[in-house]
C-alpha cells in the first residue's frame, strides 16, 4: 500500500524521537542535483546533505562500486584485514598530503578520535604534565553531538541538560587570531577549528585569519587541527578550505562526502607522530575501515578529482555569489561565504530564514534554515549553470516577495 507524504509524516512523529525539526517533505527517490517526493513531486536540492552528497545523488559511478563491493565483502572488522582500506589509506595521504590516517564513520566520531589523540600526544611528545591537557575551540563551532563534543560548544540547546560536562577545553571568539595567543598555556595541545563555520551559519573569517592561528600554535608547539567535516573535499572551491590560506594543518577532519552520500566514512590525517600514539588496543571501530565504506570512498575521491569538481565549485559558487548579490529584497543583510556554500543571513526584521525556507520548498528548492535569520546554500558540486539560473530565480522570487 502506497503512502502520502502526510501519512510518512504522522508515523515519523510518533515513533521517532524528535531531535530534528525538517521540512515537511517526504523523499523517496535522487539524483544529481534532482530529489522526488513520494507524492510525485520534483524538487532541487540546495543543501546536499550538509555537503555530505558533493558529488551528487546516487552518483552512477559510485553506486556502481558500492553495488560491486556489496556482493563481495562488506565488513571483516579490523580483527583482519581487507584489500579495501589500505588503498583507500594510500590515496586518501597521498591526495591530501598526510603520513597517516585513521578511519572512522561519523564525523562526531573523527573529532573524537582528533580530541584522544591531541591529548595522548600533549602528554607522551610535548610532556603535559597527567591530565592537564587543554584544547581551545571557538565560540559558535558545531564538531558534532557527542557528551564530550557538546561540553565546548556554545550553543545553550546542545548542552542543556546533558552534563555533568567534560572538562579540558576552552572556548574564544572566533576570527580573533589575538584571543587564540592569550589563550594558550603551557597545557595548550592543540587548537580545533573549523575555517568556515558551517552551522554558525557559513560564517567566513577575515582573510589572513587562519594563517595567524597557524603560525600561533607552531611558536607556541600546538597542534592546529583543521575539522573539514563540511568545508573539505571541494565545498568551497578548493580540495581543502585551509588551501586558501595555503597552510596544512597538523591534523585534519573530513567526513560527509568522502562517501559520497552513500555510507558513513569519516577519517583522521596527521603525521605518524601524531597518530603514532595509538598503539593497538588504544583506539577503533568495527565499521572503521570496513571494505564496503573504504571502496565508495575510494571511488568518491576519484570522481570529485576527475570530474574537476573542486574547480567546478570555484567557479560556480563565485558566479552564484555575484548573482546573489544583485538581488534587491529588503529581507536581506548579507551574503556571505566561498565556492558553493553560502550563507544569505537575514535582517532580524525578517521573521526568521524558517518561512523563506518553507516558500523555497514550495517553488521547488529545499534549502534549510540555521541560527533562526540564516539560510544555508549548498547545491551538488556536480550542479549545472542552467540548474543554479533555475534555483536563482526561485531565490530571487521568495527573498523580493515575502
């Protein structure tokens, strides 16, 4: 028996629990940039999953892998070992430049796995005395939802209720390279950023911003660690966000679309001293690693090289930036952000991003809202320019007519 989307709608309310607040659409079938609805209803998708679907829905070719390697093997756990995850380990240091890697799945997995070992190495290599390591995050970051996670996150809702909270962090402002100097003490391991700030609302820091940081924290021997859970693998126009500021962080986070939207893959990259710390037993996951998710991964680094996607993100987000800004609506107070990923942040006399959203989703473009006045845009890097002039004429009729 076929179900309306209202029926979908009233089961998830009733048995699900109720940590998120979607809109009221019901998908059933995607890709590219193309979503449907189980009424039949054809949408674009301008958030891609949080960045984590990059290279599009249901990439051909990396289904395609991820059908092949299911009939083969999916899991062994790290008790053995699979010609999957070694490859993937070889390609992923040596596209991005890094010694090591550690798999994962989640991101809020990856950044734990990053918190464990910027605090095993500020005790075994910079010899912070037992349990005294600190590590400094920024006001407005989202690295995830675990009790550790949210103890240094800013947000009221997140931690509200969920204590007794994890000590060891400190928290400053963002884009205030001089807060991250008076900050650091002889405890400081490491410095966890995100070089845009996606839930913050794609909040950009000023030019020069991280490249400070970074020189900070190797005066001062800290670790700069770099989560580019969302802004990496060629949201905003380069492989990395750091690579516009031309710095390699000491670690790196990435997730989302390592798998293309497909299964959940995330990793950790560093220098073997740094990852050197975990010694067998330390540190795992039975899906980390696992032959099915290291084989899409592999596949979902290729297509977002061959296919140029990166560069393609470049410059469609700065014709899509230019296109923004030349719409005239009394609703808006700014655009901000890089390559595909832009934030149109809304003057508080707007009644909130929610009703631009829920009007977007009825021209046929889902979007989502955040920090109440911001909307988030984040299309396929795989999107076309006759695609984003489609999208852009549904922006520009719901920003100038509400």
């Amino acid at each position: 028996m076929k179900l309306t989307a209202k029926e979908y709608i009233e089961i998830e309310d009733r048995y699900g629990a109720h940590n998120y607040h979607p809109l009221d659409v019901v998908i059933s079938r995607a890709s590219g940039v193309w979503v449907e609805d189980v009424d039949g209803n054809r949408y674009m998708d301008f958030l891609a999953a949080y960045s984590a679907v990059n290279q599009g829905h249901c990439h051909p070719r990396i289904i395609s892998v991820l059908k092949d390697q299911a009939d083969r093997l999916t899991l062994t756990s790290r008790a053995f070992r699979n010609d999957q995850w070694p490859m993937l380990a070889r390609e992923a240091c040596e596209l991005l430049g890094y010694e090591m890697i550690l798999p994962m799945n989640t991101g809020a997995e990856a950044v734990e796995t990053a918190i464990k070992a910027v605090r095993r190495w500020g005790y075994q290599v910079k010899g912070i005395p037992s349990d005294r390591a600190e590590i400094i995050a920024c006001a407005n970051n989202f690295h995830g939802r675990t009790t550790t996670i949210v103890s240094f996150s800013t947000e009221p809702s997140y931690r509200e209720n969920f204590g007794p909270l994890t000590p060891g962090f400190k928290i400053i402002p963002y884009n205030d390279s001089q807060a991250l100097e008076k900050a650091i003490s002889p405890h400081t391991a490491a410095f966890m950023v995100e070089p845009i700030q996606g839930e913050g609302g794609v909040d950009v820091p000023d030019e020069g911003y991280l490249k400070k940081c970074f020189d900070t924290c190797r005066t001062h021997n800290v670790l700069f660690v770099a989560d580019e859970i969302q802004s990496g693998l060629g949201r905003t126009g380069k492989m990395m966000a750091c690579d516009h500021e031309g710095i390699k962080p000491d670690m790196v986070i990435i997730g989302k679309a390592l798998s293309g939207g497909t299964v959940p893959v995330s990793a950790v990259l560093a220098s073997k001293e740094i990852l050197g710390v975990f010694k067998p037993g330390d540190h795992g996951s039975t899906y980390g690693g696992a032959p099915l998710g290291a084989a899409v991964a592999r596949e979902s680094l290729r297509v977002l090289v061959e296919e140029k996607l990166v560069e393609k993100s470049a410059e469609l987000g700065e014709y899509l930036m230019g296109e923004l800004r030349k719409i005239n609506s009394p609703h808006v107070e700014k655009y901000r952000g890089k390559g595909l990923w832009i934030g149109i942040v809304l003057k508080q006399s707007a009644g909130g991003a929610r009703r631009f959203c829920e009007a977007l989703m009825q021209e046929g473009l889902l979007c989502k809202e955040t920090h109440v006045n911001i909307i988030r845009l984040a299309p396929p890097l795989v999107i076309t320019r006759d695609e984003l002039d489609w999208a852009l004429d549904k922006i520009r009729n719901v920003l100038t007519r509400l």
